[in-house]
C-alpha cells in the first residue's frame, strides 16, 4: 500500500485540505481512514497528535485517534463509515488549529531550549523530549557538571531569542546532505531539515514560522541525575 503524504511536512501552517480515500475499515464501534494524503500530524518524536475533523460524503465526524502505522502509513479513527463510502472517495480534513498552535509552540519552545544550549556553549548532547501540555521537557546527556545558574542562563537567552524572532524554513536533503529542490516533497524518505534561521534541525514534527509566536516561555526546573540533564519548561497563555 502506498505510503500517506504528509501535507504538512513542506510548509507551515498547513491545516485543511482534501484526500483520496485509499482504504476504509469498519470495526465494532469506529472506522479507520487510509487515505493519500493527510493534513494531520500523528504523533511522534515527544509531540501530541493533532485533533479535528473530516468531512465524509455528507456527514462531518471528529477525529477520534490519528497514528502511524509502518510502513508510513497514517491512519485516522472516526466514529462510522458510510455504507456508501469507496476507496476513491474525496474527504476533507480539518486540524483544530488552536491545538496545532499550541502542540507548534510547545514543540518549537523545546528546539529554542536546544539553540539556548548551543548558544551558551554547554556540554549537553540533546537525547529526547517531550512536548506535551501537561508535561514538557527535553533531556541531554552531559559528562560535566551543570554550570552555576544553568536555570537563569538558560531563561535569559530564551527570553532574547523569542524576542528577536526569526525566519523559519523548510529543506529535504538526501542521504549524502545534498538539498532535494523538489518543493512538494511530502513524505519521509528524505531526511527533513527545520532551520530557525541558521540553527538547523531534523525533524518531521510541526513547527511555529517565527520564534517570536512561542510567547513567554518559563524553565521551571534545570535538574542533572548522573549524566543526564533534564530542562522542564511551560508557556503562558497568548
């Protein structure tokens, strides 16, 4: 089965759009969706999946569970197929977008936290993270100890980088780091690059355009337990 193309990975923002109906199976109390593109991100790499709904012959359902099934294959749970519904079918799909905005923001606050590190030169080697409303943090490995006022540091030169902003883009390269220039390129079989202008990062979740949209990003807590370093932070209300 072909794989699904993921909308989202070439640009910002992308929130709605129509898809083609690969496949569609009925199970006791819902309906899994294959289709051939998706505007929705299924969750992964410390981020929540999105939410929203799609528009099904005559009928608009909310998305009940969006994953990613190998290989590369998204799938999108509702409450019910139609008896009419074919492979073939057109569906529109919609993301709740303040949930998107809000799933961009903590996800870009924790890379911000990542070009914090690297600007104040600490010996920390990025390892996970998570992203969550209720929970957000990123981990690094480090040999050394945690500098004094790794907390504060780390807050004032978050607090400059929001501030200043930055223009944000979108690059495929190939296994040997050459740029693809295909600008639609939709799918995972390349290796994808955000850059916050010259801070570069692979990564296949969604992001905020500019920096700046992240608002007041607050460290809670920058703890180390034996070699590993862990930064919990939070974001006020826009």
């Amino acid at each position: 089965m072909q794989k699904t193309r993921l909308l989202y990975l070439p640009e910002f923002n992308v929130v709605s759009g129509d898809a083609t109906v690969i496949a569609c199976r009925s199970e006791e109390d819902s309906c899994c969706l294959i289709l051939d593109q998706t505007v929705f991100y299924p969750g992964g790499g410390g981020q929540p999946a999105d939410t929203g709904e799609i528009s099904v012959l005559d009928t608009t359902q909310p998305v009940q569970e969006i994953w990613m099934e190998e290989p590369g294959i998204v799938m999108h749970r509702v409450a019910n197929c139609p008896s009419t519904l074919t492979p073939g079918a057109t569906v529109h799909m919609h993301v709740d977008t303040p949930t998107r905005a809000l799933h961009n923001r903590l996800h870009s606050a924790g890379h911000v936290i990542d070009l914090a590190v690297h600007r104040l030169g600490f010996d920390w080697t990025p390892t996970k993270g998570a992203h969550f409303p209720a929970m957000s943090f990123v981990e690094y490995s480090s040999n050394t100890p945690l500098p004094e006022g790794a907390k504060d540091k780390l807050q004032e030169q978050c607090n400059e980088l929001i501030a200043a902003g930055s223009a944000n883009t979108i690059k495929f390269i190939d296994a040997a780091g050459h740029p693809l220039t295909n600008p639609g390129l939709g799918h995972m079989d390349a290796e994808r690059v955000v850059a916050y202008d010259d801070f570069n990062l692979a990564c296949g979740g969604t992001h905020v355009a500019d920096i700046a949209e992240i608002g007041n990003l607050l460290i809670k807590k920058a703890k180390k337990k034996k070699n590993t370093v862990k930064v919990s932070y939070t974001l006020e209300p826009l």
